[in-house]
C-alpha cells in the first residue's frame, strides 16, 4: 500500500473527470449550435404541446439568467405607434440600437418588417444590467402572427439570435355554456365561455321573446351550445353557430332545413319560433300613432291612418319583417322615400318616411326576416324621425297590431324526425354536464368545460 506523503499535494481525480466530461459535453453541444445557426436567421416549425408551448420562452430566454453582469430577465409588452418602425418599437424597451437592428434583420423574410402597422403587438424578453448602467440586453421577442402560430426570436449559447415558427394544432369542439344571470346577459353568458359572436346571436334569437331590460332577473337560468375552434393552449379563436338556447325555461334548437343556407331554430315540439311576421320591425322604438281614424298633424283634419308609427331617431335600422322579394323602393308621394316588400300567401308589409335604403335593397332584392333593410328618417309629409308600418293582405291595408298573421313552420314528416333526433342528442349532452353522448358522432368537449358545465347545472 503506498504511503501517505504530506509533503505532495492529493490529486482528487473524480471532479477532474466530471469537469472534463462535461466541458466536453458543452463544446460538443456549442459546436452543435452554433453549426445549426450558421445561417441566420434560421427557422424551426413544430408543433408543441401547449406546456411546451407556453414554456418555449422561458427555455429560450433563460441562458440570460447565468450572464454576468445581468439581472433575471423580464418580459415587456410593447405596441407599435402610428409612424413608428419595428427597430424603434423595439428600442423603445430599452434595447441598444444594434440589438433591435438585429433582431429586425433576423425576421425578415418571416414577416414585412417595413410595412408594420399601427398596433401590432409583441413581447421583448430584456436583462437589465446590474446597477442599471446602459442599455438592456435583448434576450428574445416573441410576436403572435395568426390566431395559432408565434414566432420567437431568441440567443442561443454563443449570442447569435435564431428563430422558431410555432404552431398550435386547432381542434373543433362543441362548448357548453350553462350558468345563472349576475349581471347583463353580455356579461352573464361571457363568465361562462361565451363569445361575442355568440352573445350576439342568442340575444338576436331572444329579442323578441323576452325583454332583456324588464324580464331578466338575477338568478335566472341560461344554457348555450354552440361550436369552436381552439388551440392546445385552451383559446377560442374562432366561434361557430349557437346549436341550443335557453334562457329562463324557453328552450329552442338550432335545424338546418333542405334548401336552406343558414340553420333556423324551433321549440321543443318542432315550430320555428320566427313567427311569419316581426311584432315590431324596429329594435326598441316605441308606438306613437295607431291604426285607424286621427286627426292629422300637417294637415289638420281627421283622416284615416292606415298604419302604426314607431318613434325612433333617424339613422335607426329598419329591419325586414319577413322573408320576401322586395316589391317597390321608391319615392311616393307624402310616404316620402318608400319601400314595399312582398311576402308568401300574398301578404306584404310596408315602410315609409325612410331616410335611405339598406346597400343593395332594390325591386326584385330577395330579402330575409331580421335583415336591415333601411334606415328610420323624416322624409316626405313627417313632423319628425319615424317609421310608419303598414301591412297589406291581398291588396289591402290591415291593423298591423290585430291582424291574424300565419305562424311560422311547423316541421313534419321526415324532417321532424330529424329535428328530433337531434334534440334528443343535445338533451342527453346537457344531461351527461356536457359531455358527448357514447357511439354519436359529436365533436370532444373539453374536459374544463364538462366540469364547469356540471357545476352549473347541478
């Protein structure tokens, strides 16, 4: 056994090994890189996970941490002012003019880096130096360039800046939005996932059945389906059409009809709950003159007035009252700019004092129950903005309030039992909380939605 000398140093070999192994390791994996990034920039396109894709800049950016000098780097929000370029955009976090230069130069051909426009948005990922001296080190920037895919810039080991394409794989789901009034309806439905678009077509498809003003209460049950698009990471990038509404009791189903373009809704025994004519064929006005004998304004004698005035100020949209061809839009007489328009079984409706006519309402235009087809004004013999209504059956003129207008579709036959063939898979989804109904067709619900939609409807 060799003695122990003091007088001559212990060699430890092991951590000189590791040390060597490793620093090996390191050059190997530099070479690696920086072969990779001999063209810059250089671009990568891969579909992550969303853990993945939501950690790719924090991997990317944390080679700053370990730089002397540099404090943990940080992300800043910046948006780009009108006039302003992407170089100074990017200066304008801090960075030193060389930096941002570099980082423009790397995106291009990525993106038009000299048509930017006012508004785009993007993060800078920068170090501040220690003490706060001079300007910050760029680590990386990362831009959204589609509802799914980002770019990211940022340095690998040696400093040079390389570029990643991301793309987030896009799935279609049907969303289930169930919950109780607290608020408007807007702010109700969208607490539990509803979109805008969506928002917008329930209160559309309400409007005329319930006042959202005077009939709404706080606590009052709602449930929505309605498809979309969403990404790994859990965003709504796009909404599709709502499939079922219920709003205090008043259940109705999404049907596509043969022949029709657009899907149409009806109660739970199959009747379209569009009746054949519109109550009131401007949202929100108010009555101001009736049906029959009155005294006229301008003329001031008792004359026959053979409609109903709705007050409502100019520039208010006149929606269509029924499915139709339009008859006549025209100037006539004391109606002032007139539009008449043509509906089945010889039915027509009528809108007078209108101050202009819809984009492209004219004879022949085929048109269709809720469509904008003009806009309120005082036009012809008016005191003031209104619209005067009339409805004719046959040739003559009716009570709009009395009279006995046809009711919407009601489905039958085979196309009935389509309708209920899918309402009976909607009802079981609403049933399970959610979740698609075993051995259907329908597209996955996510897992978050299944469990909110659960909680809201226990």
């Amino acid at each position: 056994m060799q003695e122990f000398d003091p007088r001559r140093s212990a060699t430890r070999w092991a951590p000189r090994v590791f040390t060597a192994v490793a620093g090996m390791a390191a050059l190997g994996l530099g070479w690696k890189l920086t072969a990779e990034d001999a063209k810059t920039p250089t671009t990568e396109r891969a579909a992550l996970d969303p853990a993945a894709l939501v950690a790719l800049q924090h991997v990317a950016f944390a080679s700053a941490e370990a730089q002397p000098g540099f404090e943990r780097p940080e992300n800043i929000a910046v948006k780009v002012r009108p006039g302003e370029t992407l170089q100074g955009a990017v200066q304008r976090a801090g960075v030193a003019p060389e930096d941002a230069q570099a980082v423009v130069a790397t995106l291009q051909g990525a993106i038009d880096t000299v048509n930017i426009k006012a508004g785009m948005a993007f993060e800078a990922a920068i170090a501040q130096r220690r003490g706060q001296r001079g300007p910050v080190r760029l680590v990386g920037l990362s831009m959204r360039t589609s509802p799914n895919s980002t770019l990211t810039v940022s340095r690998t080991f040696d400093g040079a800046l390389r570029l990643r394409e991301l793309e987030e794989k896009v799935r279609d789901e049907q969303k289930v939005a169930c919950g109780a009034m607290n608020g408007s309806f807007y702010e109700s439905v969208a607490s539990v996932g509803g979109t805008p678009a969506v928002i917008s077509q329930a209160a559309k498809l309400f409007s005329h059945k319930i006042d959202f003003s005077r009939d709404i209460r706080e606590g009052d049950k709602f449930c929505l389906v309605f498809g979309r698009k969403v990404t790994e990471s859990g965003r709504t990038i796009e909404a599709g059409d709502l499939e079922y509404a219920e709003v205090k009791g008043q259940k109705f189903y999404a049907f596509d009809r043969k022949g029709e373009d657009k899907s149409q809704f009806f109660d739970e025994s199959g009747k379209n709950i569009k009746g054949f004519l519109l109550r009131t064929p401007v949202d929100g006005a108010r009555i101001t003159s009736t049906f029959g004998a009155r005294r006229h304004p301008i003329l001031g004698y008792n004359r026959a007035h053979k409609g109903v005035d709705f007050g409502a100020g100019t520039g208010t949209p006149i929606l269509a009252a029924g499915d139709g061809v339009v008859l006549e839009a025209r100037r006539w007489a004391g109606y002032g700019n007139w539009l008449r328009i043509r509906h089945a079984n010889q039915w027509d409706t009528g809108y007078a004092h209108i101050s202009r006519y819809a984009p492209g309402i004219k004879a022949g235009s085929r048109v269709r129950q809720g469509q904008v087809v003009a806009y309120v004004g005082s036009t012809g013999m008016s005191t003031g903005p209104h619209l005067h209504y009339e409805v004719w059956l046959n040739g003559q003129r009716v009570n709009p309030i009395g009279a006995k207008v046809p009711q919407g579709t009601i489905l039958g036959g085979s196309e009935l039992a389509a309708f209920k063939s899918q309402k009976a898979r909607i009802d079981r989804m609403l049933a399970a909380g959610g979740e698609p109904v075993s051995g259907e067709d329908t597209p996955k619900l996510a897992m978050a939605d299944i469990e909110q939609a659960k909680s809201k409807l226990r």
